[in-house]
C-alpha cells in the first residue's frame, strides 16, 4: 500500500522501516492525512506475519515539531457548526472522537504485538515526542542540538496523545510534572537520565541500532503493560505521592494564579491517570483534552502565539515588490545598554557590527557588555570559549563616523533627547552609503519628527528594541509617513536575521507598545494614590497574569526615564497632556528622594547590593495622600483594570492607525509587555470578553475613575453591531516570498 506521508519498506529480517517524510514541507507535522496513514500503517504491519517488528524514523533534519495546530482550529470551527444543528451533546461527541484520534493510534502501537522502535534523528516535540514515547524502545541519534519535550502548556493546550500519562509513568513525579508543566524541552543526555530515550548512538548507526534491538529479542510491551508494574514515584495515596500533590497544587497557583485551564487540567490528569489503567487513563486525559480545547484561553493563545506569530515570523507584513535584502555589516551609534545589546545580537547572527559612540573608552564599554554577556553563557555552559572569540570578531568599537561609510543598515541608539538625536544624524548623513537604510531605537520619540532632521525620508525608519534585547523576543518596527518599501523590507529582514518577530506600526507618540504599558504602570501609580496598599497593587497585577507589578516595572524602566519622559510629553502637549499628580510623585522619588529604580538600588523597592531578595520601600506609604483598608478592596475590580485600562489603550491605537493588523497588536502586547498571555492579547481579551461586555465595563469605570477607562468611538461602533477586532479587521494571510 502506498503512503502520501511515509515510506514502507520491510527488509530480509522482516524488520518494517517507516520513513515519516511529509512531500513539500521542510518539517513533518501530525496533521489528518499522517495520522491515518499511521493508523493504517499500524493495522497493516499488526496483521502481516512476514512483520517482525517495525522502526519509525523521520526522513527529515528533525522527527517532527509536533501536531499542526491549526487542524485544532478546524476542529473548533467543526464544533461551533454542529453546536448550532445538533446541540451540545452531538458536538462534544465529536470533538472528544476527533481530538482522540492519536491517542487511540498510538495506543494501537502500543497494544499491536510487534516490537515498534523510534529512532529519533533530531528535534522530537509535542504530538510527535507522544508518538516515541508510545514505542516499547527508543533510539536517538548523537546531535547536540537535539530537543525533546511537550511545549503544548505554551499554546494553552496539554499532551493528549498519551504525554500526561506516559511520561509519569517513565519519570519520577517532580520531574514529570516539570516536564508538563513548564513545556521546556530537554537535550539528549538529560532525556536518557530521565529514561525518556533508551540509548544515544552515532547517526550513522541510527537504523542499524533501532533494528538490532528487535533482533535482538526486543519486548512488545510497554512496561505498564505488564502485571506487576511500579509507578516510578509510587503510588498517587503513598508518602512520596502525599508529599508531591498537594506540594504541587500549591505551586502551580504560585505559578500561574489559576489563569490556565490546561496547566489544571494537566494537574488533574495525572492525580487521576495514575490511579488506573492505562486505557482508562487515555480516556480521562481525552476527555480533559476535549475541554480545554472549546476554552477560549486555548482558542487565544494558539491564534496569538502560535499561528499569528508563525504568519508575522515569516514576513506577512513585508512589501513584497521588494526583492531579499541581506545587512551584511551594521552600523550602532550609542555604545550604552541598549545600543550594545542591539550590537552583540547582530554579530551572534553572523553580521559585521561597528559599535560608535563619542570617544574610544565609550566604544569599548559597549564591546566589554557584549564580552560579558558571553562570558555569562560560557560560564552556564550555554556556549563555548570558541563562540566568544568568533562573536567578539565580528564586532569593531569606534569613535570614528567614517566606519558608517560601507554600512547596509544604521542603528541610532543615543540618549531620548531630540537635540542629541539630530548632532548624531547631522554627522552621520554625509558618511551613508547610497542605499543605505537609517534607523531609530527611540521608544518614545515621534518618528516623524525624528525624520525632519534627516534628507532623506524613504530611507529612514524606527527599529525599537526592548529590553533586555538578548531575551526580549519582539521589535517593534515603526513606519513614518514618508518612509519607502525599502526600507520597511530591510528592517524586517534584519530583525528576522537576528531571530526576533517583529510587528509593524504606524508613527505615533510611544508608538503600540509603550502606549499600552504605560498605561499599565501609570494605573499602578493611580492606584497608589488612591490608597491601595503597594504589596496589593503588586499582587492584583500579577494576579491578573502581567509578570511583574506595575511598581517593580517602572523600577526596572527607570523612575528618572519615567519623569524625563513625562516631562517631555508635557513640553511637547502642555500640561494635561500628563496626570501632574503622578509627576509630583516622580519629582519627589527622583528628585528629592533620589530614587532611580534599580539601576541605583532604591526605587519603589529595596534592592540589596548581593543576591535577589528585593523589598518594598518602607517609605512609600509616607508619600500616599491616603490609606485604604484591604479588606474592603474588589480584588476582581483591581486585577481587571490592570488589563481593562492596557486593552482600551490598544483599542485606541487601532482607531489611530497606528497598528493596521490585529495580529501584530496581540503578539506584540505579548512578547514587548508581558501582556496576560492566556488572554491572546490586549485585542483577543477584548475580542473573548466581547466587545459589549468590554464597552459596558469601560462605562463601569469611567463613572468610578475617570476618562482614561473611556471607550474610543470605533469601540462604541463595534459593540452596537457586536463585532469583534478580527471579524471587522481580518488580517491577510498571504505570506511574502522573502
């Protein structure tokens, strides 16, 4: 029988060879048309006595990268029809049958009387690590770059194909549930450590191995299988399982605040999996499954970090008249943090970078930040001696402006001050290439005034970067008004080129996400002076699933940065264009308190010289007009308009034109800010909530505090017709060729 997704081939010893080599896809995924071809593969070898056992491979660099996700989301839109024409027992029916699909496959592997080994030849995640781990032996071939692992929690999803109640069975508790709930994947020498491999081999011997184990008299039964079998941590009411559950529950509401209905539905799967048999296990882990599936975290989180950030990865905003740009050597004046950061991220990319600030020993700090933040890796054993000189290579420190003269790409990282930023561009213009392209780091700064100073407009654009920008996976791109395709396709080439995503927006002050943020720590001050104890404001926030409060953010921003950029919105827009209460309270940390943030220790918080243990400054509540009881405080109230005051704000900039693509709005609220990754996005959590309900809650708040909670008009227009943002604004899915 012949395969669309695998090869077949049986060899004199009767040992089956099934090569997983999906036609015109760099990567194998499980999606429909691979699981029933397994399926049927599994019938076919179960039945065949010439059959003595069967190896699955991949004839790809990798195994697979795990299930297609958006089968799932086809799976939702099968249900939402069949909930309309035959009710909701119908559908449930169908989602559990189709979503238990591999489950049943693998299990069939499992159960069929032939010995199945996987030999995993590189990167095993997901539904496809489910499928090795229900092989009774498991081969990997030596390749340092190698994961294995189950990053479904990521996606709002969990292992239902067997992952929840497999890897328990194999791994001792802690570990199992690390593995599960933190979605990490691992290298080879730590799976074999946990038993999820069997034996690393030469990739040359990769076949041969997996094969000899069945020659050699390989079992067809998996351990839990067998009568008499012992679960690796022991049994769930046991010392040892007392001591890991309801430990576990509580770390998993530190962790998550309860805000993920896969990471509970993991928690329960395995509680209640372990107390039966396998087969009855599955079922609970499908049932589970089915439920988290129809949850709209899940339904969010999958559109907003996997699928939108897959289609913006691979340059659905790229102007696709314009052929493939390569920077091959860039150009970062302002050696500071951000501007050697953004310089040793190039170079770790292969591109030749000149790091330029005002004299030699400014130039060399810059270079020395990127030795440092090498040496740190060397240190963890995340790289190599050798990786360091090679990066180090790549990068020249100078004072010199006439290094810019064979630049493809100019990065201006100097201070946010507008008469600083046009000395540099004055020096820099009569050095630039022809086709060279100019970029600007401000975070805050209008990009169209910026470009006044600059002759020529096309070639001038903002590449923002966060911080800090070796682990901040989003730039934000920013467009002014007469920028050209050119340069728009060349930022978005170098920041792929440099492994970041990145989102377009259209010029406006604070561009997308500074907007949005700000309005997250400003309602932290807001709430301050209200009253509300600071360790509440703290907590709500994260409670609301932002990663840190609003307090310890602004410390990690900087209070003086929080107060220059007040006072240049208040130079720039007159004096209501800032909330002057807030700007006393800056004036008195900064200023009279001289409190920074943690860059001079004492901000909002405490920062002792050695190690973390961070405190709040007993002093805050001194500088509070009042003092609220606790007790009388909706917790609820709090955590909501955390989210509520950000999303609106993002509303806006929709209305503003500043973000033209919904996609870009939710992943870059998540990826820049932090933004409550269960909720998809400041836009998905308006979208989820719907739209009325959001608009009726904005009124809700705007009585209580005031007009920054008010609806824009778009927003108003959308809820009487009770649109979503990406009904009305449906983004294009045509993926540019570059």
């Amino acid at each position: 029988m012949a395969f669309k997704n695998f090869k077949v081939e049986t060899d004199t010893d009767g040992i089956a060879l099934v090569t997983w080599d999906i036609p015109g896809r760099s990567m194998n995924v499980l999606d429909e048309t691979t699981i029933t071809e397994l399926e049927a593969i599994v019938k076919q070898t179960s039945t065949d006595a010439a059959v003595k056992g069967v190896v699955v491979t991949s004839g790809k660099d990798a195994f697979s990268a795990g299930a297609d996700l958006s089968m799932l989301e086809g799976m939702n839109r099968r249900y939402a029809e069949l909930l309309k024409e035959k009710g909701e027992v119908a559908a449930n029916q169908m989602l559990f049958d189709e979503s238990r699909k591999s489950s049943l496959v693998f299990r069939a592997i499992e159960t069929s009387g032939k010995p199945w080994v996987a030999a995993i030849n590189g990167l095993a995640l997901g539904g496809a690590f489910e499928l090795t781990l229900s092989c009774h032996h498991r081969v990997a071939a030596e390749n340092p770059k190698t994961r294995l692992g189950l990053p479904e929690v990521k996606v709002g999803l969990f292992p239902g194909a067997g992952g929840t109640q497999r890897v328990p069975r194999i791994v001792p508790p802690q570990e199992a549930m690390t593995l599960l709930l933190k979605g990490e994947a691992v290298d080879l020498a730590k799976a074999k450590a946990l038993k999820l491999v069997d034996a690393i081999v030469p990739a040359a011997d990769l076949i041969k191995a997996a094969k000899d184990w069945i020659k050699g008299g390989g079992k067809a039964t998996a351990p839990w299988d067998e009568k008499g079998f012992k679960l690796p941590g022991g049994p769930v009411f046991s010392k040892a399982g007392m001591m890991m559950f309801p430990a576990g529950n509580a770390i998993y509401r530190r962790e998550t605040y309860d805000n993920y209905p896969a990471a509970r539905a993991i928690m329960s799967c395995v509680y209640e999996g372990l107390q039966l048999p396998i087969d009855a296990a599955l079922r609970i882990e499908s049932r589970y499954f089915a439920q988290i599936l129809r949850s709209k975290e899940a339904a969010a989180m999958i559109r907003s970090l996997f699928l939108s950030m897959q289609e913006l990865n691979k340059g659905a905003r790229r102007p696709q008249n314009v052929p493939p740009t390569k920077v091959k050597k860039l150009a970062v004046i302002g050696a500071g943090f951000m501007g050697a950061s953004v310089g040793y991220v190039s170079a770790r990319a292969g591109i030749e970078v000149v790091l330029i600030d005002r004299d030699q020993e400014s130039a060399d700090k810059g270079k020395a930040h990127a030795r440092k933040v090498i040496d740190d890796l060397v240190a963890k054993g995340r790289a190599k001696d050798s990786d360091r000189d090679v990066i180090l290579s790549r990068i020249t420190a100078t004072p010199d402006y006439n290094a810019l003269r064979d630049c493809d790409l100019v990065i201006e990282a100097v201070f946010e001050d507008r008469r600083v930023k046009a000395e540099t561009y004055a020096k820099a213009q009569p050095l630039l290439k022809p086709d060279a392209i100019f970029a600007s780091n401000t975070s805050t700064l209008p990009i169209n005034s910026l470009a006044e100073e600059f002759k020529d407009q096309g070639k001038f654009i903002g590449i923002h970067f966060f911080s800090p920008v070796e682990k901040m996976m989003l730039v934000e791109i920013i467009v002014g008004k007469n920028t050209g395709e050119l340069a728009l396709a060349t930022a978005l080439d170098y920041v792929r080129a440099i492994g970041k995503t990145p989102i377009v927006v259209n010029d406006s002050r604070g561009f997308f996400a500074n907007r949005c943020v700000l309005r997250f720590t400003a309602e932290g001050l807001e709430m301050l002076m209200e009253g509300v104890p600071p360790a509440m404001i703290e907590n709500t926030a994260r409670m609301a699933g932002m990663p840190v409060g609003p307090l310890s953010l602004s410390d990690e921003v900087a209070l003086d940065l929080v107060l220059k950029i007040m006072k240049a919105t208040e130079a720039d827009l007159g004096a209501n264009a800032i909330d002057q209460a807030q700007k006393k309270l800056m004036v008195e940390m900064v200023e009279k308190q001289g409190r920074f943030g943690r860059k001079n220790g004492k901000g909002f918080y405490d920062y002792p010289e050695k190690g973390r243990g961070k405190s709040l400054w007993a002093g805050i509540a001194a500088l509070q007009p009042k003092h609220l009881d606790p007790d009388t405080l909706d917790v609820e109230e709090l955590k909501q308009r955390f989210l509520v005051v950000q999303a609106v704000e993002a509303a806006r900039t929709v209305e503003d034109h500043v973000i033209t693509d919904m996609r870009e709005a939710d992943v870059g609220s998540i990826l820049g800010f932090g933004f409550a990754p269960f909720t998809g996005g400041t836009l998905s959590y308006i979208d989820f909530m719907g739209t009325r309900k959001f608009v009726e809650l904005c009124h809700k708040f705007t009585a209580k505090y005031g007009a920054r909670f008010a609806p824009p008009k778009l927003l108003e227009e959308m809820a009487a017709k009770d649109e979503t943002f990406y009904g009305r604004f449906p983004p294009k899915k045509q993926v540019a060729a570059a």
